[in-house]
C-alpha cells in the first residue's frame, strides 16, 4: 500500500500502477470493473474508511454537484474578542482555522487586530532600533525573516521615512 500524508485517499500498487483502493474494494464487492464515469462516493467523509459500507457508486456528474453542495454549506461561528456570533462558508472556515496560528476566529478585522497591538509595539521597537542602527528596510526584512512590505507599512506607521534611506 501506497500512503502519502497528503493523500485523500490509499492506494494499492498493482503491475507498477498506483490504484486507489477504494475503487478495486467496490470493483471486487460488485463483480466488475468500474465505469470511467462512475466515482466512489465515501459516505462518512473519510477517504481512508474503505468499508463497503461506507462506499458507494455514485455517477461523476451527480458527486461534482454533491460536493459542490457541500461546499456551499454554512458554519455557525462565535467570535474570539467580542462573542458576536456571525456565519461562514465550510471552506472558509477551514482556510481560516488552518491560518490561523491560535485557531482562534474573528467576525471582522477589527477584532482580529486588537488583539495584537503589544506584538505590533513590539515589531515596532526593532524596526526602530534597527533604523536607528542604519539598516536599511530591505536589510531588516532580510535579517529578521519578515516580509519587505510587512516592514515597510510598520515604517509608515510610526512615521520613520524621515532622511533614512529606506530601500
């Protein structure tokens, strides 16, 4: 067997040819080989629970538009800083826990922001005595491993363009 952390799904190598297991367990349960235009629908979610139980031959056309539909589905959420509860799509969900570093959610920016003033002050702090060490914007985004532009808007913000060279 053939597994991959970022697989979905388990594989079988057959004659040199990765197969997913998934479809030979369903080829073998039916006595046929598969359609090209039939998929195997995993019932609970999980694409390593290969029971027959939990498969099942489902039409491409008609398991597109189900997980189409799945996708559109709504998250109900309750918001970190001030507990306003507020609704997200299933995919933006999990795009917003997987960013974020404390898994924490947030229903807007300006709730996700307050929480971070002391580490912003503390960003601050050494752009301010890295200017004043002569660095250069550039030379601080490398050596400290931030983004030139994160650097840049922190610059801007505590109003340090003055007659340093900031390239």
């Amino acid at each position: 067997m053939v597994e991959n952390m970022k697989a979905k799904y388990k594989y079988l190598s057959r004659n040199g040819k990765n197969h997913a297991e998934h479809r030979l367990i369903m080829e073998k349960h039916l006595n046929r080989k598969l359609r090209d235009n039939e998929d195997i629908h995993h019932v609970n979610g999980d694409g390593f629970d290969n029971g027959v139980e939990n498969l099942q031959v489902i039409i491409h056309g008609q398991h597109s538009r189900f997980h189409a539909l799945q996708r559109g589905k709504k998250i109900n959420c309750v918001c970190f800083v001030c507990n306003k509860h507020f609704v997200i799509p299933q995919h933006e969900y999990r795009y917003r826990i997987k960013r974020s570093k404390s898994g924490n959610l947030f229903c807007s920016n300006k709730c996700a922001f307050s929480i971070l003033p002391k580490r912003l002050l503390d960003i601050d702090d050494l752009i301010i005595s890295e200017i004043n060490g002569g660095l250069t914007g550039y030379a601080i985004a490398k050596k400290h491993k931030f983004d030139r532009k994160t650097v840049y808007n922190h610059i801007k913000r505590i109003n340090l363009m003055s007659n340093k060279s900031v390239s």
